[in-house]
C-alpha cells in the first residue's frame, strides 16, 4: 500500500513539473517576443531621433546661411546701389555715342550688329535680328550677354522685347516656327547682367516695375494653361521659358512650387532643367524628383540632376546607366516582335539611347568609369544596318520589277478577266458563274445556262478529245489561247471533219458538254 501511494505521488510530482516547465517556456517566449517588440521601438526612435537631429542641423545650416545672406545684402546695398548707378551713366553715355556718331549702322558683324541695337535701346529690331539668326544659336548665346551690357536699362529692353512674343505672339506677320527659344536665348542671357555684384544671381538688380511687368507675364501665361491641357499640353519651350522668366527677374513664389515641379519632371530632358530646379527652390525635393525620373526610365536625365543637386554618391550613374542602356535595348526588342514596327525605326531608337548615354558619359567626364569603346562600336553597328537594309529592299525591288517585266505578256492576258485589285473567288469544282462567263471571250468553259447561238454551226468530231480550260479562281496569270477549243496538234490528232456544210438551224440539248459533242470555245452566248 505504502508502495502504492509512492507511486501515485511520484506521478503527481512529475505532472506538476510537467505543468511548471511549460509555464516557464510560455514566460520565457512571451519575454523574447516583448524584448524584440522593446528593441524595435527603440531602434525606430533611435532612427526617427537621427533623422529629426539630421533635419534640424540641415536646417540651422540653411537659416545660417539665410542670416548671412541678408546680412550680406543690407551691407551691401550702397555699393551695389553706387555700382549699379555707374554702369547705367556708363551705358548712357556710350549710347549717346553710338547715336550721335551712327555707329553700326552699316556693320556687317552680328556681334557689332547687336551691340549697336542695345545701346539704341532697339527692343523691335534686336528681336528681328535675333529670331533671323535661328541658325546661329551658339554664337548668339555669347554674343547677347555682351550686348545687353549695352543697355541703359537692360531689364526694360528686354520685357520690351520679349512681350511682343510671349506668352503669345502678337506681332501682325507671324512665322509658322516656334520663337519660344529666343526668349529663353534672351533670358539666360540677361540673367548675368542683371546679378548683384556681391551676391549674384541670388540677387537680380531689376526695377521694381519691370518685376511686375514680368510677374504680369508669367501669370497670363499660368492661365493659359488650362486651355492648352495643362502642363503636359504645353510646348517645352514655352514652359521653360516660363521658368526662366521666374528665376532671372526674380519672381519665385513658395506656393507655386508644385507647378515648378511638375515642369521640370514633364521637360527634365531640357539641358537647362536640372540648373532651374534649383534656382526655383526645389532642392529639397530633388531626391523624389530624381526617385520619380528613375521609375519613368529617364535614367540620363536621373544622372543630370543627381550632379546638379551633389546626389551622384547616392545615385551612382555608371549603374544607371548601364540600366537604361539594357532596359532601351529590351524595349526595342520587343516593340519590334510585337508591334511590328520596322526595323529601321527600332534601330532609330537604340542609336538615340546610346547617344544620350555617350553624351551624358562625356559631359559628367565618367570614361575612366564606363568605357566608351563598346557604345561606339554598338553605334557604328546601327548606323551600319541601314543602309544593309535599303540595299536588300533595293534589290528585292529590282528583281520585282523584272519579273514584272517578263509577265506582261501573261498578265495582259487576264487583264480583261477580272481586276486586279479584285479578289477571285474559288469556283469548288462547280459551274463557272453564268454572268462571267456569259462576259468572256477567252473562256472555254460554259455553263448549262448558255446556248449556242443560232449562226453558229458545231464542228463534226470524230472522238471527243480532253478540254484544257483555266481553273476559275486561280491567283496565276492565264496563259494566252488559241480562240479554238482545242489546240493545232491535239485537233489534227483528233481528226474532226473540217466540213462547213449548212446545218439545219436547231437548238439542240446542251448541257455541261453531255451531249457528246464538245462546244465551239469561240461564240457569242446569250441567255436562254
């Protein structure tokens, strides 16, 4: 009995270590899974700390620099103001020069040209001028800028200038080409003029009442953009002379920023457009705008604004450009596979690819990085396609033409049986339509519902010899006949009695040839 009830307590022990032990593994999982939850919120705070320690840093630096800057400008303002009155008597009296004396005025130099229409204050004939040198845009762009300082009031000559033709033409004769890109020639180039001499760009010295004029600009042309579809409907050049407006009168508004966004991301293939998003105040969403570009494929432009911005340590351009160079070479693969777009125009688009790619190589100085040799033999590859592919489409054309040539005699033959532009339709072993062949002349077969007619008399024939006729619905050009049924060897074969005897006139039964007497192939048929 004493044995017994050890036994039992024995089990009773065990069952309650049994329960202790797993109420201990419980405590010990529920313990790990509130250190990890613990440690992960600690590390987010630890994160969201650095990044708020991060920002207030960045932005500590940002209002220092502000400080200094308006600091810098109230200190000076009298020199810039003392600097700014110098130039304008300067520029008077080297206008009053040029007037008096007439100089320029006979000069054939475009830059001699230039100069003596800005210090004429010539606003009319300097736009003239400008828009008939479309061809000569890079000797423009260093000429202008020395023009302009010229001008007794630069700012003023050129809204004089600019608001004959934006944002809206309004000159009486008008020409068919787009003049957006002199204002934007002329806006870049007043932009150094018109910079403090302290502070830069930073600081345009224009009147107060030339920044309205401009203001006024820019806004007729916001509203504008309702009827031409929005941003995305508007021209490139338009807009970005909109935004070059902005930054060289110095008009930046905080609340249009998203409007300025939604300009550069729509036109960032601009070569400007990287420079301008900076100067409007989006250098704090430059990392989502490059994010945004990336997605869109627009790798090149993605490097263009990653080194304006200083973000090439963060966007490395070498693998984005690898990327985009394999991601053009698949889109053009499988446009042509399965749009079917010729080959030439899939051609055409890698060789753009890779000349942006080799460009934006040579502009950012990245040859040590990424070889070049490669993309020039992959361009020379392409350029060489073309013409492989109009020679072969050449010689597929010289060999048409020749078999067209040999085929005349075939082809005229079928000309009068159906046209070309016709399709045939299959006859299925049956009867030739009765209209077709009611029409034919040169056709040996004739349905039932024809009869001979009455001044035409059959040929005796001693055995029925077989009937060659063209297969109706046959593509092939028919062969030319002789007008008889039969040919010259195969009726001498046959020997059919030449006999031309009168022959009472009957109608006799005549029904798909089974009468036994084949019918004359050469008659005129009439309905029954």
């Amino acid at each position: 009995m004493a044995s017994a009830l050890s036994s039992s307590a024995v089990q009773a022990s065990f069952e309650a270590l049994e329960k202790q032990r797993e109420l201990i593994n419980t405590c010990t999982l529920l313990w790990k899974e509130l250190s990890d939850h613990f440690t992960s919120l600690e590390k987010g705070l630890d994160n969201k700390s650095e990044s708020l320690k991060t920002k207030r840093r960045f932005l500590e630096v940002r209002t220092k620099r502000a400080l200094d800057t308006l600091r810098r400008r109230e200190d000076s303002i009298d020199s810039s103001v003392n600097v700014a009155i110098s130039a304008v008597e300067k520029r008077r009296r080297a206008s009053i020069e040029v007037v008096e004396s007439d100089q320029g005025s006979d000069a054939a130099d475009l830059a001699e040209k230039l100069k003596s229409l800005c210090a004429k204050m010539d606003s009319s004939g300097f736009l003239d001028l400008v828009l008939s040198k479309r061809k000569e845009t890079d000797l423009l762009r260093l000429e202008v800028p020395l023009a302009l300082e010229k001008c007794v009031d630069p700012a003023r000559f050129v809204v004089d200038a600019m608001c004959v033709i934006f944002p809206v033409d309004k000159r009486e004769v008008k020409t068919p080409n787009d003049v957006a890109w002199a204002c934007v020639l002329v806006l870049e180039s007043l932009e150094p003029v018109v910079s403090d001499p302290e502070l830069g760009s930073a600081r345009p010295l224009v009147p107060r009442s030339m920044r309205n004029k401009a203001r006024a600009m820019a806004n007729a042309w916001k509203e504008g953009l309702e009827t031409r579809g929005g941003v995305e409907g508007s021209k490139p050049a338009d807009a970005h002379a909109f935004l070059q407006l902005v930054v060289t009168f110095g008009i930046v508004s905080r609340e249009e920023k998203g409007l300025y966004r939604k300009i550069v991301v729509s036109f960032s293939r601009r070569r400007q457009m990287p420079k301008l998003a900076l100067a409007v105040g989006l250098e704090d969403e430059m990392d989502d705008i490059i994010e945004e570009l990336i997605a869109k494929g627009q790798h090149v432009d993605a490097v263009n604004f990653a080194y304006e911005a200083g973000l090439q340590d963060k966007y490395p351009p070498v693998p984005l450009l690898k990327s985009y160079l394999d991601e053009s070479m698949k889109s053009s693969t499988f446009v042509a596979d399965n749009h079917g777009q010729t080959g030439s125009n899939t051609c055409r688009k890698e060789q753009s690819a890779v000349r942006a790619a080799i460009k934006c190589i040579e502009d950012h100085k990245l040859e040590a990085e990424f070889p070049m040799d490669d993309l020039q033999r992959r361009l020379e590859s392409l350029e060489k396609a073309k013409p492989d592919k109009k020679k072969s489409s050449a010689s597929s054309t010289t060999s048409s033409g020749g078999c067209t040539s040999t085929c005349t005699n075939t082809t005229n033959s079928t000309a009068t049986s159906a046209p070309p532009n016709k399709r045939t339709r299959a006859n299925h072993g049956g009867p030739m339509p009765p209209a077709k062949a009611g029409r034919l002349t040169n056709n040996a077969y004739v349905g039932p519902n024809f009869v001979r007619s009455p001044s035409h008399v059959p040929y005796q024939v001693s055995a029925p010899a077989p009937h060659y006729h063209a297969v109706y619905g046959s593509r092939s050009p028919q062969a030319i006949r002789d007008p008889y049924t039969y040919p010259t060897d195969e009726v001498a074969a046959a020997g059919i009695a030449m006999s031309y005897a009168s022959h009472p006139m009957s109608y006799p039964a005549y029904g798909g040839y089974n009468n036994g007497m084949p019918g004359y192939g050469f008659h005129q048929a009439y309905y029954r």
